[in-house]
C-alpha cells in the first residue's frame, strides 16, 4: 500500500479545542490565482492624528474628551455591541418569540500612540497591555452578572477596523459564548479521562516533533497547531497550565510580552507589510465555577494567504460545512518558503 503524504493528499484534521473537523486540500496551493487582490497597508502614519477620535485629548463620537493618556487607556464602547438591556429572541416555529435578559459591556483598550501597533512596542510596554487584561479580566469576572469576558484585537483594515489607532475591545456577558463554550466542554471531557490539560499534553507532543514550533521562551512557546484553519494561524501558549491571565506570575507576564512581540514581528516580517489579523485569550468563564481543565491560551487569526495581496476568505464550504485550508499546517510546500523561514522555525 502506498504512503499516505500529509503534504500531498487532501485528508480531514479533527480539533480537540471544539470537536470540530477541519479539511485540508494541500494540492489546491498550486492553482493559479486570479481572484481578489488587497492593497497592502503601508500607510506611514504620525504618533498623534488631530482628527482621530481616539488619540489622547481628542474628542469622541459621543462628545466624551479622552484624557492625556501615556499608557494603556481603557473606556466603554461608545457603540458598544453589548449593553445591559441586551434581549436574546430566539424564534420558534409555532410559537412566540422567547426573550430571557442577559447583561454585557463592551470596552476599549487604547495604545498612546496613534502610529505603533504590538511589533512597533517594546516588551515592556506591552507587558503593560498584559497587566490591563489581567486587571479587566478580574474586575469585571468579579461580578455576578458577568459568566464570560472576551479580550481580543482586530488589526487592519482587512479585519474591519473602523479605525486605525492600534486598539483592543473586551466584551463581558452573562452567557459563555460559542468557541469558549465548546473548548470548555472539550477540556472538560479530556480532564476527566485523563486528569490532565488537554492542552499541556498537546504542547509536550509538539515541543517533542519540532515540526509546528514558531517560537519559545521560558514560560511560553507559539505554535501552529495541527488543526489550524488559517493559512498563518498560530496558538500562544503558557508552559505552565493556568486558568485566566491573572493566574501568571510577573515572570510569565514578561514572558507573555516577549511572544507576543517576537510573534507579531515575524508576522510583519512575513509579508513585509503591517500584518492583519484577529487574536484573542480564550481563558475560563467567569460563573463562579471551578474550572481545572481551562489552559489560557491566545489565539492568532491571520487572513492573508499568498502575499501581502491575496487573502485566505471563508466563503462557501467553509460557511455551509466546515473550515478547509490549502496549506498543510506541519510541511508547507515549497511555493511557501517564506512561510518555512518565519512561521516554522525554532529558536
């Protein structure tokens, strides 16, 4: 029988984070591409906009004035997604609308420079950024009301940013939402077979094959797990198996720091382009339960695909059936070699 070739053939990669199949088509990254082409962003632009509605001392939409802010800032959304009245309406067929209310708040975090995003910073100062999750993430999980708080960055305009002053949003709600929920399940499930983090014996099978291995530090390795959907996804993981941020000590915060810098320099580096994408920690609900089985983590969901012009779109299969990729997460072929040089490397 003849060897079945990862790299090669189509084959289906299951996650153990949600339960979910990814499909994998490594032949597809030779078709000619033809489709949508981006216009890279390079804009070069000044540390202080006098017409940006998030520089410090400027005015806001609502009319609110932002204080002379030198370090991390942080505010609720003035358009906030999420709000105390927010109504869940689910319909039935048959019957009336039900509606339960839920809480919520949606919050910015605003860098003091309108022109420097996370590889632009250095490590203390995005150290400072760790320090404000861990300090939002326990305040508002303290209250009753709050059962989940999602921290995330979009970057670019790729990624919809309606702005482009470096920013992070936190989203605090009653109800545990979809991904979180499922990986809640997931490393509930393989704790109680197994006693153990699902993640952390993951990490030790990857830290064995050096195939997948961006970067390390003492207390943090970023990895592109097995069953990445993006073409440039990558998985931030502490060595240690912690719940939430607020569990790392000062060293794993520094730690933290140095990989998310060292990480989104190589993702600029990449392209040779201010690099988009969507990241976020997916960390314990805050319902007042024990959660054992969490492993912090952060996740990293770059869109582009080729070049800094052509982007990975989730259209078609992936929306009605289940993510589908064309490079082979563990050997890109070697149409890829820059992937090779600075996804996949040790350090």
């Amino acid at each position: 029988m003849a060897s079945f070739d990862l790299a090669q053939q189509p084959h289906r990669r299951f996650n153990p984070l949600t339960g979910e199949w990814l499909l994998v088509s490594p032949h597809r990254a030779l078709r000619p591409w033809q489709g949508q082409q981006e216009a890279p962003d390079r804009t070069q632009r000044p540390a202080y906009d006098p017409t940006c509605y998030l520089c410090a001392g400027n005015t806001r939409a609502n009319g609110a004035v932002n204080p002379a802010y030198t370090g991390t800032f942080v505010f609720d959304n003035d358009f906030a997604a999420l709000t105390p009245m927010l109504r869940p309406v689910q319909w039935r067929l048959g019957a009336t609308a039900s509606r339960s209310r839920i809480r919520g708040r949606t919050g910015y975090l605003l860098l003091p420079r309108h022109d420097l995003t996370l590889p632009e910073m250095n490590t203390a100062e995005i150290r400072g950024v760790v320090d404000v999750w861990a300090e939002e993430f326990a305040s508002l999980g303290a209250r009753p009301d709050i059962n989940y708080v999602q921290i995330f960055e979009n970057k670019g305009q790729v990624m919809g940013c309606s702005n482009p002053h470096p920013h992070g949003q936190i989203w605090a709600q009653r109800t545990v939402p979809g991904d979180p929920a499922k990986e809640t399940v997931q490393q509930h499930a393989y704790f109680q077979q197994h006693g153990r983090s699902l993640l952390a014996d993951y990490l030790d099978i990857e830290l064995k094959e050096q195939q997948r291995i961006v970067l390390e530090n003492e207390h943090f390795v970023v990895l592109v797990p097995f069953w990445a959907a993006w073409p440039f996804e990558t998985l931030v993981l502490p060595r240690r198996a912690v719940q939430d941020v607020t569990q790392l000590t000062d060293a794993e915060r520094d730690s933290f720091a140095d990989a998310i810098r060292r990480l989104t320099i190589r993702y600029d580096n990449l392209f040779q382009t201010s690099f988009p994408y969507s990241a976020g920690l997916h960390q314990r609900p805050t319902d007042g339960q024990e959660h054992p089985a969490w492993h912090l983590h952060m996740h990293f969901f770059p869109p582009l695909l080729r070049s800094a012009t052509v982007r990975k779109f989730m259209v078609g299969y992936e929306l009605l059936a289940n993510p589908q990729r064309d490079i082979t997460p563990s050997t890109p072929p070697s149409a890829y070699a820059s992937y090779r040089r600075y996804i996949i490397r040790k350090q």
